[in-house]
C-alpha cells in the first residue's frame, strides 16, 4: 500500500513538472520567435538609416532603389513579402511591406524614366506589417547643395 501511495504521489509531481516545462519551453520559443522577427526590423532599419545617410544619390528603379557613393553600389529590392538588400553581403528581410512611396523634393515618383536624375530620391516611405500591427517606416536624404547644383547647372541662375 505505502509503494502504490508513494507511485502515485511521485505520477503527479511528474505530471506537474512536465506540464510545467512544457509551458515555460512554448513560452521561451514563442519569446525568442517575437524577439529573432524584432531584430530584423530593427536591421533593416539600421541599414536603411546607413544607407541613406552615406549615399551621394539615391536613386529609384523598377524594382527598388539604388544608393551610390564614390566607394560602393547598394540595391535594394522590395517586394511585398520581402525586401533583399544587394552589397558586398545580400541580406534578406522576410517582412511583409504596404505603401512603399519614394519622393523627391515633396513630388511622388511613379514612373521610372531611362536616365538616372529624374529617378532621385529624397524620401522613402513604407510600412511593415508585424504581427498584426502597421510600422511605419521613413527616410530622409539631405542632398548637399554641391550635389544639387551638380545636378542642374543652371540653379546658380
């Protein structure tokens, strides 16, 4: 009788624990799963702050922008389900993204035109859907006064 009261006490505390674990293990992974889709916001955010900030022109393609300086090339792709940036390394953000809008000087740029200057980028706006919730995502490019007059000669006019 002591060894059946003694199995069955000794059943419940393993019960008990294994539930235990198995809550505390779903909540770890669920914890981790937010905090792993957190960081590649917070990636992507950081090298698209970079970016725009190293880059002498900016400027909008077919399928996303271009940011170029005197040492280096980066694209970027954005797709609606993903956004790939295209450097020394390719990244891959696996994020879902609404609204991309690109601007120069206020204006929308809808239409990509065959030569590069009708195509600069001043701003880039979009929002990131993460779990269930819109984040919104913008840029600024301050060109220099010397990267604009290189643009249009007869400005000083």
């Amino acid at each position: 009788m002591e060894v059946t009261v003694a199995m069955l006490i000794a059943g419940l505390v393993i019960g008990m624990t294994y539930t235990a674990y198995s809550v505390v293990s779903r909540s770890y992974q669920s914890f981790q799963q937010k905090n792993d889709d957190i960081a590649v916001l917070l990636q992507l955010d950081h090298l698209l702050k970079r970016d725009f900030a190293q880059a002498d022109t900016i400027f909008k393609t077919a399928n996303g922008l271009t940011f170029t300086n005197a040492k280096s090339m980066v694209n970027y792709q954005i797709d609606s389900s993903w956004i790939i940036r295209t450097s020394a390394v390719t990244d891959t953000f696996k994020v879902k993204v609404s609204g991309v809008n690109t601007l120069f000087e206020e204006q929308p740029i809808t239409n990509i035109s065959p030569t590069d200057e009708p195509n600069r980028v001043d701003e880039l706006e979009f929002q990131v859907l993460f779990q269930d919730k819109s984040i919104p995502y913008h840029y600024y490019k301050t060109y220099s006064a010397a990267n604009l007059i290189e643009r249009n000669a007869h400005a000083l006019n």
